[in-house]
C-alpha cells in the first residue's frame, strides 16, 4: 500500500479538527492545552505518515496519536504548580448543555475518554479498546460506569428540582 500523501493526511485532519480538538480537551481539560495537544498531533501525523499501513484505519490512527500527546502533556503539566486561583475570573452563566459537558468532564480520565470517543466520536467498543489498548470488556465496564454516574446526577438534579 502506497504511504498517505500531505493532501490525504490534510484532508483527514480537516474532517476531523473539532472531534479532534474535544477529545483532547475531554483528557486534558483545558482549552490552551487541547490546542497544543491537536497541534502537536498533527506535527506528528505529518512525520509519521509513512507508518500508517491502512488508509480504513487513518482516523483511528491519528486519535490514537492525539491520545498520546495528551496524556503525555498531562504527564508534563503535573510537574507544573499553578498560582493563579482560577475561579478569581468570573464566568457566564452554564446551559444546561455546558453544565452536562462539565460533569462528563468530571468523570474519571479512563471513563471520560472512553465516553466522548464512544458518544461524541461515535467510535465502537472494539475501535476504543484497539485505540486505547485496554480489553473490550474494560471498555464496556467503563462505559458503563459511565452512563451510571451521569444518570445518578440527572437523578440528583431532578430532586433538587433542576430542569434539565
């Protein structure tokens, strides 16, 4: 199979730029992070395109490239301490989408991760396990643990009387 040419592999990463940009920042959790992190990515696709066998198997490939720079990048960051105190900035009010997306991100790295490339990536337990090379079983698990903590908070918002 003939190597991915730069306008295959920019094409690619036009397809994929915002999924790209949400899966980083659902590991890192923040925005000027997630921006390095797909940056970073594509610098690496670029210098790495000649060992992608499949072209099928090209979006797989390069989230799994983004998925390494980002855990790289929090490896990175906790040798960093912060001084600013980040709730000193005041902050429009959340949607209720917002609100849904910061619990999501509240969610444990391993369960966060699996959940955005499953629902919002619309990848299948099979393609998360391959891309994160942990068992299907543990992607099942996690997803499920998943969808449980999101409906025990859709469950305590309704108690308290939060339209959702």
């Amino acid at each position: 199979m003939s190597v991915m040419n730069k306008e295959e592999l920019s094409k690619l990463i036009l397809e994929n730029q915002k999924e790209m940009y949400v899966l980083a920042y659902s590991i890192l959790k923040n925005q000027a992070d997630a921006q390095d992190a797909v940056s970073e990515c594509i610098v690496r696709a670029f210098e790495n395109r000649t060992s992608l066998r499949k072209r099928t198997s090209a979006r797989s490939w390069l989230m799994k490239i983004l998925i390494n720079v980002s855990r790289s990048a929090i490896t990175k960051r906790q040798k960093v301490v912060l001084f600013a105190d980040p709730e000193q900035y005041e902050q429009e009010p959340e949607t209720a989408e917002d609100h849904l997306w910061s619990v999501i991100l509240e969610l444990t790295e391993n369960v966060c991760v699996v959940m955005v490339l499953y629902y919002y990536e619309g990848f299948s337990v099979r393609e998360i396990s391959t891309l994160l090379d942990i068992p299907e079983g543990t992607t099942k698990t996690r997803l499920s643990s998943g969808r449980k903590q999101l409906a025990k908070w859709i469950e305590d918002g309704k108690e308290r009387g939060h339209v959702i």
